[in-house]
C-alpha cells in the first residue's frame, strides 16, 4: 500500500540522514522570522515553533514555503503535515499576480485532494512574494498539527522532535486559479516524504510576536474567502515589542538629494513596525513599497526612518 510505502521511506531516511536533518537557520528580512528550513528538490520548507513545543505538543506553527517556478507565476506546490499524502492534512499553495493564494485541503485516496472542511485550522499570512523564479509564503498555521475529517485523523505531535512531512510539486497552474478555496489541480509531477528534525532553535521564544503578524487580509483570490476551511477570522493583535528599533535615526533619500523629493507621501517609522505592516496598511504589496524605497533596510528597521509610501 502507498501509505506503507510512504511511511518506511520516511522511516529510513530518519534513520539513515538524522545528523543532516536539522534543518538550516534562515531569518526572513522582512518579518525577522527565524526559521529552521529543509530544501527538498523542488520546494524549500521552514518551520518556527512556540517555545514549549519540545516539552509541549505544539498545536499551530509559523511556516515558510519557497516552491520553483520556471515560468513566472505558474504551478502550485503542497505540503502533508503527516508525510503520506492520503488522510493527512495537506496545504496547497499556488501564485497568483503578486501573492499566493493558500487552501487547506484533504485526500482519502491518490487523487484529487477535495477542500479539509474541519474549522479548527485556520491558514493566515504574514507575506508572500512571487518573482521570475519562485513563489513564497509565510503563515501561521493554527490548529494544523492534529486533524481529521471524514472519520479519519491524524496528529504531528512536535515533542518527539522531529516531523516527517510530505511536498508535492507541479508546474502546471491550478483551474479555477481565482478561487484559493476551490482551485483545482492535477497530480503533481514530483513528490517525497522527508524528515524534519528539531535542534532547541526550532522552538522561539519570539514566537507570539512573530505570530501576531499573521493577518486578517489573507489572500483567497476572488472569492472572498470562504469555502476554503483556511481562513482566519481572528482579531489581529499588533507586536506588543517594537520591532522598529530606536538605535539611530535613519532616513533614506529620495533620488533628488534635498528632503523628500520625488516623494508624494511619507510616513516614518514608529516603535512596533515592520516592513510588511507598512505596505500592507498603504495599499502597498511588500515588494511595492521596496520598489519605491531602494535601499530601505528591514531588517533592523529603525525607528525614525522616512519611508515613501508614493512616488511624486
Ligand atoms: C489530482 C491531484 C493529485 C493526484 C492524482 C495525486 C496522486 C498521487 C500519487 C499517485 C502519489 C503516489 C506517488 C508514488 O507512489 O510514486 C502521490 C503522492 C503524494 N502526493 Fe499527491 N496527488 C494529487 C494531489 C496532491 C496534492 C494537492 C498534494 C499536496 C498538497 C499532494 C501530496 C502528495 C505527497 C506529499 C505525496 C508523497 C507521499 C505519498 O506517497 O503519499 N498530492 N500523489
Ligand atoms: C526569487 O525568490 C527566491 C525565493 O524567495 C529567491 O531565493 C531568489 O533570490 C529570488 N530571485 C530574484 C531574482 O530576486
């Protein structure tokens, strides 16, 4: 049987690659998310827990999802947060324009995953980008490491230290694209099933400000953000640590050398902010507000800085 199958590849590949399992360290410049992250042929996945996860099964996780695409902004990529990808819980993403779109999904068989209808996961994003190459996202998964629908479940218990997770990858966009909820796929041209092994850096005690950055405004595509199981009705609580930090007064220039030149609209930095609450609270994708500001630095972001919000 594949989920057999699946589970002993799993189980070998634990065994014989434990010490190269841990993951590599990558810090999000953006957000400073640090994540712990596992690059798989085709797709990279990071993963940040709270800070009892190793004592404590975890119940959500912040996740990032950096997947190929040899043709801008085209193909879907997918993780099983339980390896196999039959009767575990599966997250499809897929670019759309200048986002990704998420949908939490289900399969109780070796073929087209149908919608995972179960309210207590929940998908929201901190960001996501999409350039000539490849499509990111960053989210918070709540309620993703347990599931069940249709009288089947499952659990990805974090305290034994480590996960075995499936990837799936396709070049060929989803039907129906506009939709998060009820894209559909064909089967994916590459898969595997890998282990994800923790060191004490997986579980972060900046976790709960990391994950208050997960927001409402999550993309769904054109249909507003139902049917899709993934969708986070929760009230956005902002850091209450700034992010910004008051070491120095920065300011940035605006191309004309004098003031704010070339610049419509300013707005400067204030203690709790981050790059992405910027744009995102200006109408601005991340990538925008970049564009607009070269040379804008992140990642420490300093209190004080002036950024422009729209060119003049
Ligand atoms: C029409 C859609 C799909 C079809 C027909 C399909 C079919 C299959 C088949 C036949 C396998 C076994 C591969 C093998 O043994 O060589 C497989 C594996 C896998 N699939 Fe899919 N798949 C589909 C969609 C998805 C989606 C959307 C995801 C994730 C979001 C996914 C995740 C996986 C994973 C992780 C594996 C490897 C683990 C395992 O063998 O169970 N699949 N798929
Ligand atoms: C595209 O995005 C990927 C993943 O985020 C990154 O590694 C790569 O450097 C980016 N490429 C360009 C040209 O910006």
């Amino acid at each position: 049987m594949r989920f057999t199958k699946a589970i002993i590849a799993a189980a070998s590949l634990l065994a014989t690659s434990l010490a190269q399992d841990e993951g590599i360290p990558y810090t999000d410049p953006a957000s400073g998310i640090v994540f712990n992250t596992w690059t798989q042929p085709d797709l990279t996945f990071g993963l940040a827990l709270p800070p009892t996860a190793l004592t404590t099964d975890a119940t959500e996780f912040l996740g990032l999802l950096t997947c190929k695409s040899p043709t801008p902004s085209t193909g879907w990529c997918g993780l099983s947060l339980g390896g196999s990808m039959v009767n575990n819980l599966l997250l499809l993403a897929y670019p759309s324009d200048s986002h990704v779109l998420t949908s939490l999904r289900w399969a109780t068989t070796y073929g087209p995953p149908v919608p995972y209808t179960n309210p207590s996961a929940k998908i929201s994003h901190i960001s996501s980008t999409v350039n000539s190459t490849h499509y990111s996202v960053i989210f918070r998964c709540v309620g993703c490491l347990s599931w069940s629908q249709g009288g089947e479940s499952g659990t990805a218990p974090t305290t034994p230290g480590f996960l075995v997770l499936g990837w799936a990858y396709a070049t060929a966009s989803p039907g129906n694209p506009g939709c998060a909820g009820s894209s559909t796929v064909r089967r994916h041209d590459s898969q595997g099933v890998f282990g994800a092994v923790f060191n004490s850096a997986v579980a972060r005690a900046e976790y709960s400000v990391w994950a208050a950055r997960a927001t409402t405004n999550t993309p769904q595509g054109g249909c507003g953000g139902d049917g899709d199981g993934g969708v986070t009705t929760s009230v956005v609580t902002l850091p209450s640590r700034p992010t910004a930090t008051a070491t120095a007064t920065a300011s940035i220039g605006f191309g004309n050398g004098n003031g704010n030149g070339g610049c419509a609209k300013t707005y400067t930095v204030v203690a709790g902010d981050y790059c992405y609450l910027i744009a995102t609270s200006n109408g601005l994708s991340l990538d925008q507000l970049l564009g607009i500001n070269p040379g804008l630095v992140c990642n420490p972001l300093q209190i004080g800085t002036v950024v422009c919000l729209r060119r003049g």
